[in-house]
C-alpha cells in the first residue's frame, strides 16, 4: 500500500495588496559611479532586485526619476508587466507547510527503506526546528563511490517554491523507480541529497502569515523574545529581524551582504554564526557534491560562479558551459524563452561561492518563478515544478558526462590515499585545495572535452604530475593513479635520477656501502630484485634507454 500524506494544516492565505501606490515605474539603474548606487538606497526606492549587481531595479515615482535624471544616473523603463502583483492570491493548500514537509519525508523514508533515507542535520537557530536531509540512492545507508548530486530549496523563507521543488524531486525519483529505466539507472548510480527546507522558522512565518515577504531566519537581533519583528510586511527588503543564510557562509563573508542587523541581506555577526548553515555545512563537507542546486525565487535565471573582482571562475568554460545547458533545459513561464544565465557575485558569504570556492562543488542558483513573483495560484506552481524539474534531471545525467576522474592509491598499503587534486589548465589557489575522497581515493573533476595536466599531491607520497591526458566528449574519463613514498631508480633516495644512482649502487653491490632505502628504490627494471641488471638497467635509460619502472611487488 503507498503512503497516504495527509495535509495536517489546510492553510488558505491572502496576499495583501502591495502598497506601492499609483504613479509609480519599475526602473533599471546602472550603478556607473557608487554615488549613483546610493542616490537610490537614498530615495529609499523599493528594490526589486538585490544589491549583487552593476545594476537595481526598483520602484520609482515621477518625482524620483525626475532627481536621478538632475544627478544623470543611466536609467531605463521597465515594462509595466515587472511591477509587483497586485491581484489578491488564495495560496492554495499544495504549500507544504513545516508538519507536512516532516511527515512525508518520514512516510517516503519508511515507504522506500531501500532507496530513501532521512536525517536530521541539526536544529534552526532561533525555533529550534529540525532540519532534515533526505537521501535518495540505491544501498541509502552506505556511501558508495558514485557522483554526490545535492539540492535545496528555500534559504529565503518566502522563496516557497524551492520548497515545493525539492519536494516534487523526491516524490517524482521515488514514485519512477524501477519503472522508469533513466531515472532507476540515475539513482542507482547517484548519491542524489536533498535538504528541501534549509529555513524552516522563516518558512513557518511565511505560512503563518506573519509575513508573506519574510526573507530571513527567525533570530531575535534584539533579544526582547518577540519574534519576527518588522518595520514594515509587504515587500522582501523590509527592515526585519533575523539573519540572510545565503549571506551567512564563510567565503569572503566580510564583502558579502550588509552589516546592518535589519537590513533584508544582514550576513549575521560572523561567518557561519546560523545554526541553518552550521547544520549545511557539516553536511556539504561531508558529501562532498559534484553538482549542486541551490533554489530562490525569483527571475528565472541561473547564477553561476562567478564574477569576483572582474574575474571569472577557474572552471569557467565547464561552469558556463552546464549553467547554459542546464538553463535552456528550463522554460521560463512566458512558455517560449528558456531561463538566462547572470554570474554571481564571487566576494560574498553565498551559498553557491561556498561550496564552489570551498569545496569545488559546481554550485548553481536557480532563481525560480517570474519576475516579481514568490507564491503563485495552483497552475503556475505546476508548470513552474514541472519545468525545474528538466533542470534537476539534466544536472543528474551531467554528473555522469564529461570529467576526469580516477582514484588515488597506494599500491604499497594497498589503500585508498587522500591527497590534493589539480589540473593545471583550470587550477587556482583562489580556491580551496581540492581533495580525493578519503573512503575510496576517488576525485571528479567536470571539464570539456581537452587535453589536461594533472597533479597529485600529497605529504605522504611523491608528488606526481601527467600531462596529455585527453578527457573525451561525452563520457567519464578514467585516471587511476598510483602514488609511491619512493621513486624508482632513485638508490641513493635524494629524489633525483641521475648517474649518482648508477655508483651508489655499484658502491652497494661491492659491499661498501649502504642498501637502497626502501630496497625496491633501486629496482630500476621493476622485478622486484635488487640485481646487477638494475644497475644494466639505469645505464641504459641514461643512455636513452626506457625509464625504470616501478614494479607490481605487493
Ligand atoms: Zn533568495
């Protein structure tokens, strides 16, 4: 029998008609000078993009346009059509509310033991609400050595749809299994993670209407334990309490976001101070993904990493390359553009930055839903799941196309080795040393199809480098690699191959001196004896002969 999920709560919401008044003009600013940027934060004119960009788009009155023209500020009309919605909406009861998110996690889990399990990662910072992943994967308890695919919905607590995405993944994964031939070969072959609700007391003051433009997590900045204070409730850059996650990640926190405790993008009092991103994080470090998708609302555009200080991304052309493909498997609502591609911001404590620059996760931001736009009536939200949902399975069988990977090994332990990963052409110390998994040895590396160097290093072993190693179109490239605490041919172990070798062991065998340490050092021919022919060998090679080779004596 399958689970029946029961909706504890039928909610029926009404979204307040915006107080924009009459006579106003969506506009595009483009901030040519910083003084310009702040003219408008100065107007007080209603953002209805955040402050990322070259650019804002905001609300404006005859009067303002009037004075950003006097100070020559570049400015553009919108069409009328980006104004914020005016129409009252009855959010329909499809909303997961908290309660309903936990139950049917827990009622997949129990339903799919096989495939699905669910695990708490730790508790919200101010509510303490649980908040859970789910994993979906054949063998759930063990973690295999398969690409790690990671999903999560709603860092901003009115960006519901993330939600609502990550919810219908599941469900859409689970439901097909075994019966649909892709999606069974793509979950037994992924560790595909999902964490649906990363700010659950946010969400819950959504749902509970406090604020349908709540943004932030629930902490009390000014300790006087009432919660979700506000200065006002009808548009997401209110004054608020609380902490913006998706500034709160330590990857150049201090440029990212604002200082101000009750601005709408408060980074918090210090990188990774929210319980919400204590709890990703720990678990992001774990997995370690290969791909990633992180959901908001809205604009129908996919972040990329990143623009930081004018400079793309080390992986930029593979970056690019899968946030154009993944884009344009997504059709925006107008049903006839895909979604766009933008960069993000690479100085700023974003979730996407993190886990690019921290642990090489290629990190994507779909900001899901038309502008201007976060809870839409009922055939809205189905086109808008159905579509994002292209997107999560184009990132699934991405995670098996084009890459390097391989695993790292010590033949003389026989295990796997935990050692640092580069590829020269797309190698920068902007980023956080990429490790191979220390379970397997395995590293991933998502490329385009091209000619690569590629380094191993580590403190325990030689460091080794490959060059020409060709990584093919449309498939998995495979380099296993051997690492070694010797080099072979190197007798007298000061880790360079030359004649000296040739006499310390000619010195060794007339019995003066000392043996090759470790002896298999001086096994230039790799059969795994310390002979005379070792010593026929190394000569050859000096004399444009093979080079040693280290021998299969384990
Ligand atoms: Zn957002």
């Amino acid at each position: 029998m399958k689970p029946v999920l029961y909706f504890l709560i039928i909610i029926s919401i009404i979204i307040p008609s915006l107080v924009f008044g009459d006579g106003v003009t969506a506009i595009r600013v483009y901030f040519d000078t910083p003084d310009i940027r702040q003219a408008c934060y100065d107007l007080n004119l209603r953002p209805l993009t955040e402050d990322i960009g070259i650019y804002g788009d905001f609300i404006a009155s005859d009067k303002d346009i009037d004075f950003l023209e006097s100070i020559q500020a570049r400015y553009e009309i919108l069409p009328e059509h980006l104004l914020p919605v005016i129409t009252e909406i009855a959010i329909d009861s499809i909303y997961h509310t908290y309660e309903e998110t936990v139950f049917e996690l827990f009622a997949y889990a129990s339903y799919y033991p096989t495939i699905a399990r669910v695990e708490s990662i730790g508790v919200s910072q101010q509510e303490q609400r649980t908040i859970y992943a789910f994993k979906v994967s054949d063998n759930v308890q063990v973690d295999e050595d398969e690409p790690v695919v990671y999903f999560d919905g709603t860092h901003h607590a009115c960006e519901v749809m993330g939600l609502e995405i990550c919810m219908a993944l599941i469900d859409t994964l689970l439901e097909n299994y075994g019966l649909d031939s892709n999606i069974t070969y793509l979950v037994d072959s992924t560790e595909i993670w999902i964490v649906p609700l990363v700010n659950p007391d946010g969400h819950s003051a959504v749902i509970d209407s406090i604020s349908l433009f709540w943004r932030k997590n629930g902490r009390d900045l000014n300790g006087n334990d009432t919660l979700y204070e506000y200065e006002c409730n009808d548009w997401w850059t209110c004054y608020t309490e609380g902490v913006d996650l998706n500034r709160n990640y330590d990857w150049y926190w201090e440029y990212g976001g604002s200082p101000n405790p009750w601005s709408y993008y408060y980074r918090g009092e210090s990188p990774g101070s929210e319980a919400e991103n204590q709890g990703l994080t720990s678990l992001l470090e774990r997995i370690k993904p290969l791909l990633s998708l992180s959901y908001h609302s809205y604009g129908e555009v996919i972040y990329c990493p990143w623009l930081l200080m004018g400079n793309y991304a080390p992986d930029h052309a593979a970056l690019y390359n899968i946030a154009q493909e993944l884009a344009s498997s997504i059709m925006r609502e107008n049903g006839h553009e895909t979604y766009g591609v933008s960069f993000a911001q690479g100085r700023s404590g974003m979730a996407s930055n993190w886990q690019y620059g921290h642990l090489g996760s290629f990190c994507y931001l779909p900001e899901t839903v038309k502008y201007p736009d976060f809870i839409i009536p009922p055939d809205r939200y189905f086109n808008v799941i159905r579509e994002n949902l292209n997107g999560c399975f184009y990132l699934l069988e991405r995670a098996h196309g084009t890459q390097l990977t391989g695993i790292v090994s010590s033949p003389e332990t026989g295990q796997p080795v935990q050692a640092e990963i580069r590829i020269l052409e797309v190698y920068s110390d902007i980023l956080d040393p990429r490790i191979s998994n220390n379970t397997y040895g395995r590293y991933r590396w998502l490329l385009l199809p091209g000619t690569y160097t590629l380094q191993v290093l580590s403190e325990d072993f030689i460091d080794v480098t490959f060059s020409d190693i060709n990584v093919r179109d449309n498939g998995i490239t495979v380099f296993d690699v051997d690492l070694y605490t010797y080099v072979v041919g190197d007798a007298n172990g000061d880790r360079e191959l030359n004649g000296n070798d040739v006499t310390f062991l000619i010195i060794y065998f007339k019995g003066f001196g000392s043996p090759p340490e470790p002896l298999l050092a001086g096994d230039a021919n790799g059969n795994c004896r310390l002979t005379g022919s070792d010593v026929s060998y190394l000569v050859a090679y000096f004399k444009g002969g093979p080079p040693p080779i280290y021998g299969d004596c384990w």
